[in-house]
C-alpha cells in the first residue's frame, strides 16, 4: 500500500504532512458545499475537521523541527494512482447529498488509517512504527467523528419520513 515504501521518520512526517494539507483543503471545500447545501451545522462540523487537519500540519511541522530534519518536501512524495490516502476522489467531489459528503469523508479517512497501519506494519524502524501506530489512532479519532455525523444524519432523515 506505501508508495514509495517509508523507511525513515523524514520521509513518514513528509507524507503525513502531505495527507493533512490535503484533507485540511477538502475539509474546507466540503464546508463550503455544506452552506451551499444549505447544511449550516454540517458546515460548520466540516470547518472544525479542517481545524483538527491544520492543527496535525502544525504538529508535523514542529516534530521535523524537533528532530532537526531537514524542510519537508512534499514534492517528493509519491502516491500510488488517484493521490494520498485523505484525498477525495476527483468524481466524489460531486456528491448528491450530505450524507454522501460524510461517507467520501470517512472512507477518506479510514484508508488514512490503513496507510498508516500498513506503513507501522511493514517498517524495521522502531521510531517509524511507533510514530505510524500514532497517526493511524490520531486518523480512527476521525473515522468516529465522522461515524457520529453520520448517525446523526442518518437519524434527521428518518424523522422527516
């Protein structure tokens, strides 16, 4: 699943860096589908997932800091086909309804996770599966925030029928 295979702390912090950017962007594009829904509260979910993403990109910035790594270069990363793990998918980017919006979102999120997972799973560095273990728990906290809106979603369209 890793592509390229992630044999380093720099490079696990580089393609962390990468999916959160990317997530933090379809976070708020997803926020500003919601008000255009019109769907003010799940907008307003949307641009606090954003804010969780850019707080990770702070956090990422500071351990490459911390570990006197050199910059990030996102450039470098390489990405199997359809782009990082926390990427929409381009023809998702249409979605019909709020529930839809949801359910890219977590599958989004959930192959972040099962990045993460496969990268811990895979590495000989101790410090690299350490850090991977912590992202893909960091990355499940999303998949259940997601899993409640999409109850709770779930349980309005119920009550309007």
């Amino acid at each position: 699943m890793t592509e390229p295979p992630i044999d380093s702390v720099a490079s696990l912090l580089a393609h962390a860096h990468r999916m959160e950017a990317e997530a933090q962007a379809r976070y708020e594009d997803l926020a500003r589908r919601m008000e255009a829904h019109p769907q003010p509260e799940l907008a307003d979910f949307f641009r606090k997932m954003a804010l969780i993403e850019q707080k990770h990109i702070d956090q990422v910035s500071e351990m490459v800091d911390a570990l006197e790594l050199p910059p990030l270069d996102d450039s470098a990363v390489g990405w199997a086909p359809g782009g990082a793990p926390e990427t929409m998918a381009a023809d998702a980017a249409g979605f019909e309804s709020p529930r839809q919006a949801l359910q890219e979102a977590m599958r989004d999120e959930e192959q972040a996770v099962a990045f993460f997972e496969d990268v811990a799973a895979h590495t000989p560095d101790q410090s690299v599966r350490s850090m991977a273990t912590e992202l893909a728990a960091e990355e499940r906290h999303h998949v259940a925030l997601l899993r409640n809106w999409l109850a709770r979603v779930g349980a309005a369209q119920e009550s309007e029928v």
